[in-house]
C-alpha cells in the first residue's frame, strides 16, 4: 500500500558520506539499543516517542533504526508532519562507519 518513492530512503554507504556535513539523524531505537552503540551526532528518539519529535530545520532527517523497520514506520509518521524524513536502508546492522558508545 505504502510505497518509498525515489529519495525517501538512502543506503549507509552515502549517508556515511555525508558526515561531515552533519545531517539531522535520528535514531529511533529503544534507550538501550542506542546506548549499545550508534552514530555519532545522532540524536535518540524511541519509535514509541516519534509523534514528539519537532525539527526546525528545513534540511531532511535521517532516520535509522537496528534493520530498517522501525524507521520506515518512524519516517512514515513524520512525513505526515510534514517534516522531510529519510529513512537508511539496513539501520545500523548495515553500518560500517564510526559507532559511539558500545559496540555493534
């Protein structure tokens, strides 16, 4: 029913490649999970607290989760904030770059 159209979702290859430049990310896995181990820079945002999220910022917002599924569903209800959401394709399961806190 729901379909991701071209933009709506970026692999973790090139959104490792955009580190630099800082990107909003936020990471939509339970306390615990994030703790464990996540990416730098981003912020925690429990699926279960999306609905609270605000941004500011006219600049997309990435969206990752431990395998993709939850932030698909988190990217899907802030869309209908009408905030600019993207969701990374394979969350942090598919992450090679730098984690902070534990390790994956």
């Amino acid at each position: 029913m729901f379909s991701f159209l071209k933009g709506n979702s970026i692999n973790t290859t090139d959104l490792q490649q955009m580190l630099d430049s800082k990107p909003i990310m936020i990471d939509v896995r339970e306390k615990s999970e994030f703790t464990a181990g996540h990416i730098p820079n981003a912020k925690n945002v429990p699926l279960s607290k999306i609905s609270t999220y605000q941004s500011k910022e006219s600049q997309p917002v990435y969206v990752i989760c431990q395998s993709g599924m939850r932030s698909r569903q988190a990217v899907k209800k802030l869309k209908a904030k009408g905030i600019d959401a993207i969701n990374v394709k394979g969350g942090m399961s598919a992450w090679r770059g730098v984690v902070r806190g534990g390790k994956l």
